[in-house]
C-alpha cells in the first residue's frame, strides 16, 4: 500500500511539470485607423504597438491544446475591422497549471474593444478610443492618448497617458492615474474603486470640478484651487473648473497631487 501511495503522487507531480503547451498566430493587413475587437472567457490580453498597416496576434496555451478539442479561436476581418474571440473549454479537474496569453501589436491610432472573463488587460502606446474589461484581473496602460474606459470586477487599475475622457473603475482594488500635459475634460470623468485607494496625479492647469469622497479614509489635495471639505469629502474648483472630476473609494484614501 505504500508503494501504490507513493507512485501516484510521483504520477501527479510529473504531469504537473508537463503541462501541454500549444500556439496559434494570425497576421491583418489593415489601413487608416482600424477597429479591434477582442472577446475572451480567460486569458491574459496585452495589446501594444507594433507596424502602421497591420494587426499581428499570437496566442500561447498551457495545459490546453488549441483545435475543436481544446481552446478554439474565432477570428474575421471587414475591411479595417478585426475581430478575435477566444472559445476556452471548461475545466476539467486536473494538477497540471492551466494558462492562456494572448499577445497583439497594432498601429498606434487604434479603436479597441477587449473584455476578457477571468485575466489581467495591458494596454501600450495606443492612440485612440480604447475600452478594457475584465471579469477579474487587473488593468493597466502605459503611454496612452485619448479616451480610456476601463472596468475590471477584481483587481487593480493603473494607467498614464494623455487623456480627453477617463473613466476608470473596479469593485476591489486600487486605481492610479498619471494624467499627462494636454489632457483635458471633454466630459464628465469618474475614477472609483469599492475597496482600495485612489492615487490621481494631474498637470496644473487642468481645468475641472473636483468631487471626491471615501466611506473610510483620508482626503489629500494638493493642488491650487478653492476647495471646501467634509469629514469625508472635499471639493475644489481647478483653474476656473470644468467638467466634473469625480473620485470614489467605499473603503481607502484618496490622494490628489500635481505632476
């Protein structure tokens, strides 16, 4: 009985270390400013720069075979219009470790639409109006410019970039915004996390109205403007204000400060 013991947990070890591993990769010659649009049940998704005339994708699979069997991939193109959408199979009880990635390189001037299930968002020096959601992972944008509206259930967002519109939000987690010179409020934006802090750096001379409150937690505004304050809120009108700059935490502080 003790051998029998003994082999079976050396059979579960060494399938764990030979997880299958499988790669799909798909090239769109596109023009202008194209339109990508990506749907997942569970993968990580990072979308960063590459050529100025075309989308490149490569998915990367552990313990899933890609095919009718195993994860399956649904993708088509109309005109400058892409569109990937993900199939992941269910779940089958298993030691070996389960992960999929995929990885895209656009043109900088892009319309994005990503959502994946269950997986972290990463968006690099996209120009255009970008949207990103997750059902549970984290966001984050390095070196954008435009209109960002990113939503995540579960994890943190973190973003810089030049903005017009930002809007911002997840149900636990902590958000960061770097708000580069240039950025201004075409509309309303609303930064707002349910439990986590919220961490805003802005030029300035930004011009807005500033509404911030936390449930639980501390207020920090450092910036010129005339404010008025609450035990838990503050206002402050930014170089004659604007647009509404709304902040929001249920449970954390709430940081504003200058470039």
């Amino acid at each position: 009985m003790m051998l029998r013991t003994v082999f079976t947990i050396g059979a579960i070890a060494l399938a764990s270390h030979t997880a299958w591993a499988d790669e799909w990769t798909k090239h769109w010659s596109v023009s202008g400013k194209p339109e990508l649009r990506v749907s997942t049940g569970d993968a990580s998704v990072v979308v960063e720069v590459g050529s100025d005339h075309s989308i490149d994708a490569r998915l990367t699979t552990i313990g899933y075979p890609i095919g009718v069997t195993g994860v399956r991939i649904e993708e088509r193109q109309v005109g400058d219009k892409v569109q990937i959408d993900v199939k992941v199979p269910s779940m089958h009880w298993s030691f070996s470790n389960h992960s999929i990635h995929l990885e895209i390189h656009v043109p900088r001037e892009l319309i994005a639409d990503l959502h994946t299930g269950d997986g972290s968002i990463s968006l690099r020096g996209l120009h255009g109006a970008l949207r990103a959601d997750s059902g549970d992972g984290s966001i984050r944008g390095e070196d954008l410019d435009g209109t960002l509206d990113a939503n995540t259930a579960d994890g943190s967002v973190h973003v810089t970039g030049r903005f017009d519109k930002l809007q911002l939000h997840t149900h636990d987690g902590s958000v960061e915004a770097v708000v580069r010179e240039g950025s201004h409020l075409d509309d309303d934006w609303r930064i707002q996390t349910g439990d986590g802090s919220v961490h805003v750096r802005v030029p300035k001379t930004l011009a807005a109205d500033l509404e911030a409150h936390t449930g639980d937690g501390h207020i920090s505004v450092d910036l010129p403007g005339t404010s008025s304050r609450g035990e838990h809120s503050a206002q402050a009108q930014l170089n004659g204000g604007g647009h509404a700059l709304v902040l929001r935490t249920g449970d954390g502080s709430i940081t504003v400060s200058s470039l």
